[in-house]
C-alpha cells in the first residue's frame, strides 16, 4: 500500500469535491451545483448504494449488483465491513457477515477471502479491509466522476460519532490508497443538521436538535445543540438492536411462518443459506414498500424444495409485529435526551435521518414523545423534510463545497472545532428584567450549551432611566407541570367543587358545549426559566427616560466571563471581568 501520510493532496484550484457517506449498509455521493446539493445516482440508477463488492469470474461487481449476489455468490462477496476498519479481529461484532465472506484475523487488523480472480488456477485472495474499503471507494468515486464529466479528488465523508481516531485513521489511509483526499471527516449527525441548515430556505437558528440516525445495521442518536451557527454534540447514543436488520428479521420470520403453515412438508426456508438470502432480499423490498403504501406484497421464486410462495401484508400487520423494534427506538431517543440531561420540552427538532427512518410509524411514535411544539422531520410528519437516506450526502457536499477552496492544512486547523464536542456553558447567562406583572424575570443573552468562546449582546430597556442596575445571573430551566382545572359538575358549592376535584373531573356530561378538549387534557408541562446565581451587577447611571441599555456578554474559552454595560447612545460605560 502506498504510503498515504506524505503525499500532497491536490492544490485547492485543481478539486473536484463530493460529500460521500460510507455507510455499513450503504452509501452515497452527493455534488453542489448552484448552492444546492444534489444526491447522485450510479450507473445503475441508485442513489443509495449498497457497501458491498462481490467477485465473478475475476469482474467486480458493486452497490446493489453485488447485492443481488448475496443469493448466488455470498463467499465471494464482502458485506458490512466498514466499522471494522482500524479495528482488531476481537473487537468485531460479526453477527451480520454470516451469509457473505467471514471477516477473519489479520494481525492488528480484519481480512476476508474472496476468489477476485478469473481462471482455476488463481487462487483466492485475502484482503484486509483497508484493502476492501479502498476498492470499494475507487467505485463509489469512479461513479461520481463519471457523472460529473471530471475526475473527483476530495471528499468530505462523514463518520458516525463513535468512530476512533483508529479507525478515522484507517478510512484516510484507505481512500488516499483511492486516490481520493479526505478533506475533512464530519460527524454522520451533524451532516444531517447541516443538510437542513444549508438549504437555500435553511436558517440558522439557535435550537436543540436530536438526529436519529437509523440505519440498517445500528442506530445512532446524536442530541445537537446549533448556538449562532455553531454545532455542539451534547450526548450521543449508538445501538445494534434496533435497525434496520431487526425489521427485516421480524418480516423474515413472519413470511417463513406463513411458509411453512401452507406447506407444512416443506423445509424452513430460513435453514437454508440460499433460502434464507432470498428471503432476507425480498422481506427487506417488502418492508421499504411498507414505507410507502398501506399494503405489500412479497414474492420468492423456488423459496425451499422448489416452492414458489407469494403473499401481502398490510402496513398495520406489519406495524403490530415490528412494535418492540419501533419501542426501543423511541426508548433510544428518549435516553439520548436524557443522557444531554435535557428535557423533551427542550428539543426544538428532531431530525430522522438514514434509511429506517423512511418506516411513517417511527415518525409516529416519536410524534408522541416530544410536545406538539417539537418539529419532526421526517417524510410522513412533515411536507418540508429533506428524504432521510440523502440529508447526510447532502450535508457533507454542502460541507466539502464551503472549505475546498482552503489549503488543507487550514482546513485542518480551523474547522474540527464547528463539528466535534467543544467546550460549552452549561447554564444560560442573562440579564433581570421586570415582566408586565412586576415579577423579575430572567432573559437570556448567552443561551445553555453555547459553544465557548462566545459574544452575545443585548439591548435592556430602561423606561423611568436613571441610575440602572443591570444584573447579570446564571438562569437554568425547569419544566413546570400544572395539573389540568379539575370540572366541576355546577357551581353549587365551594365545598361541593372540592370533592368533584378530588374525584378527578371524570363526569363532565354537563359541560357538553366545549368540553371535547377538556375530555383528554392531560397535565400541561412547560419549560420556565428560574433565576440562578448572579454573577456581577453593573450599575449604568443617568440613563435617559425611555432609553436603553446595552449588554455584552462575552464568554472565553476557559469559560471566563466579561460583562460590558453602557448606554445605547451615551458614552462610558461598566466593565467587569468574572473568573472562571
Ligand atoms: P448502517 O451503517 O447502520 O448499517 P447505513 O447508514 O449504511 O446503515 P442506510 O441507507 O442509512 O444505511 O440504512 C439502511 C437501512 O434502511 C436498511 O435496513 C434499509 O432496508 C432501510 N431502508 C431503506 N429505505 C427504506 C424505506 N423506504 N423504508 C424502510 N426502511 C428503509
């Protein structure tokens, strides 16, 4: 292999750049043209492109061509090895290569055996798999210059959160092998963000977001906090059990099931490696048109002893045998929450990304756990939702067309900051101020899990003017829950309305004009600010009537906080700088 850390990289005028997700199941490539990013399609036409390679006669086949071989040609064919790159032998989860070549133990690293070679008299070849992952990119890369006319040099390819300095090692050195310059390495969730944000009607807001990324072989869950156009991950948690595979399992077993009820002499197709792979290739179609459509058919020539089966499933069939699938992921989403130490009502969007999110059910359920007021982006909730097997491509083009202009080693320097877990102030630090109802009130200027350092400035009105105190606190959030009114059957008595309370309002036939919301209302929660610790008081004196104060926060990066205070339109000013 050549030795990838010296070699120049292209200069900055001769980039051809692309953004490319290198999934376990599958992967993309996606261009800018005209500020927009576009997911490209391959020679055969698809846009996600399956990460396998298989051999035939010495041909190599890629994408879903060699997925297709998985029935006739699995020992030849490499399947799901991307997160085994930078990996030791015992550290891998082999569970999803039994029906393709066994990854086996190569010293420090992962190997499979695969006849690559035409003619009898070669024999098969083992490659580690850097070697596989290399082979595989020069294809993804082939196809993308292809349908750009010019040949792609760089890349921004994303990686899930979890991915060690090893294994991001590896991927470089692996496409470098590929002729291919890695710009930069972006975390899968925050591709995501990016792709939303990046969007010509894209704004860039301070927000809470959490990505699901639900993929075929794991689910990851990322909770994002966007402060100023700063991306900070606040907790992360990854999954192997409920994916995409796990859908597909539940529909395997449900159609060998129906199987072998109509044929009860026939053998259970899942005993049989072939069987087996054709059921898992048709369940998985079966599954993806259940995304789609109320009903699905699913139909296997010569599925076990030579029998044909065919047969339909209804969406809500479906929905009912994969629930425990869809539970632990909304359990997952609701435990990365927590893991932010955030409530629901913090979460302004959530993003569903990757395959599996495509399924309307897990958009559902999810619907369910954050309050209406939490967007979810998603292709049944939401008209405007980016399609969750492309948002990631598409962020790491939008990503790869922002920085290859830059010599890569300034891209080195100045970017990992936007897009890894930066320091950050925990509580929100803002100002006092006087509601309608005379009730101090905090306002925030610095909102919670802003990226450090941090500047944020905000104008205070002083209505009587004179001498003002500006105080400058610490102010965290706590979900208020208030219980709902209990009904009250007639307002005969005070003392009567406090036993109905008691009785929890369940007879409410009396108030039959508006009482359909009433019925279900439940406790109202809501996220109120309370007012921590102050930090500094600055005294800001002869202000004019009606005029204003201005207030800078600036927060460095060893999370030390200067507070500036003066006048809108005056002159001097308060100044004071807080330790750590
Ligand atoms: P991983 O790395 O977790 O293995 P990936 O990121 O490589 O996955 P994705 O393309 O995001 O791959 O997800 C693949 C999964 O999404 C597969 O299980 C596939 O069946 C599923 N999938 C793709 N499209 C749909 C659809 N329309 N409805 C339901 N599931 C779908």
């Amino acid at each position: 292999m050549s030795d990838t850390g010296s070699k120049p990289g292209p200069e900055p005028s001769e980039r051809t750049a692309i953004g490319i997700t290198f999934g376990n199941s599958n992967s993309s490539i996606a261009y800018v043209v005209d500020d927009k990013a576009e997911v490209i399609a391959n020679e055969d036409g698809d846009r996600q492109i399956p990460t396998i390679l298989s051999y035939v006669d010495g041909d190599e086949y890629y994408g879903q061509q060699a997925k297709n071989f998985l029935v006739r040609n699995p020992k030849n064919t490499v399947a799901y090895f991307r997160d085994f790159l930078g990996k030791e032998f015992k550290s891998i989860d082999p569970t999803h290569n039994h029906a393709s070549a066994h990854p086996e133990e190569a010293g420090e690293t992962v190997s499979f055996t695969v006849q690559d070679k035409a003619g009898e008299e070669e024999g098969p070849s083992t490659l580690n798999v850097s070697e596989v992952a290399t082979r595989y990119l020069r294809r993804l890369v082939g196809s993308a210059s292809d349908y750009l006319g010019k040949k792609v040099t760089s890349a921004v390819v994303t990686v899930p959160t979890d991915f060690t300095d090893k294994q991001k090692a590896a991927l470089v050195a692996a496409a470098a092998a590929a002729d291919l310059e890695i710009l930069q390495l972006i975390s899968e969730p925050v591709a995501a963000v990016l792709a939303y944000d990046g969007r010509p009607e894209g704004k860039i807001e301070d927000k809470v977001i959490v990505v699901a990324d639900l993929g075929g072989t794991r689910s990851d869950v990322a909770v994002v906090a966007s402060r100023g156009g700063m991306y900070t991950v606040l907790a992360t948690v990854h999954d192997y059990e409920f994916a995409g595979v796990a859908l597909d399992k539940v529909l395997i077993d449900h159609f060998a099931k129906e199987f072998l009820k109509k044929n009860s002499s026939a053998k259970d197709p899942r005993e049989n490696a072939r069987s087996l792979a054709k059921l898992r290739l048709e369940s998985e179609s079966t599954k993806r048109a259940l995304s789609l459509g109320n009903n699905a058919s699913f139909s296997v020539e010569s599925l076990s002893d030579g029998i044909d089966f065919a047969s339909t499933i209804n969406r809500l069939r479906y929905e009912t045998i994969a629930r425990t699938v869809f539970e632990g992921i909304n359990r997952l989403v609701e435990s990365a929450v927590k893991k932010a130490g955030l409530d629901v009502l913090d979460i302004d969007e959530v993003i569903l990304s990757g395959g599996t999110s495509h399924t309307p059910r897990i958009a559902t359920n999810l619907g369910y756990l954050f309050p209406q007021t939490t967007k979810i982006l998603a292709p049944s909730t939401e008209v405007t939702a980016l399609n969750p097997s492309e948002a990631e491509a598409r962020g790491a083009a939008l990503q790869a067309s922002l920085i290859q202009d830059y010599e890569a080693e300034d891209i080195n320097q100045s970017t990992h900051a936007a897009v890894t877990t930066v320091p950050h102030v925990g509580n929100a630090i803002g100002v006092i101020s006087v509601n309608e109802a005379g009730e101090e009130v905090f306002v925030p200027i610095i909102p919670p899990e802003t990226a450090v350092p941090a500047r944020r400035t905000v104008h205070v009105s002083a209505p009587s003017g004179g001498d003002v105190l500006v105080k400058v606190v610490e102010g965290n959030t706590h979900i208020k829950v208030t219980q709902p009114e209990p009904k009250v059957k007639a307002p005969e008595s005070k003392a009567a309305k406090v036993e109905d309370a008691d009785e929890d309002g369940d007879d409410d036939s009396d108030f039959s004009d508006d009482d359909d919301e009433e019925e279900d209302e439940e406790e109202k929660r809501e996220k109120v600010w309370k007012i921590g610790a102050t930090l500094a008081e600055a005294g800001v004196k002869g202000v004019k009537k009606n005029g204003k104060v201005e207030v800078s926060i600036t927060v460095g990066s060893d999370l030390s906080v200067i507070v500036t205070a003066r006048e809108v339109g005056g002159k001097g000013g308060v100044r004071g700088t807080l330790a750590a």
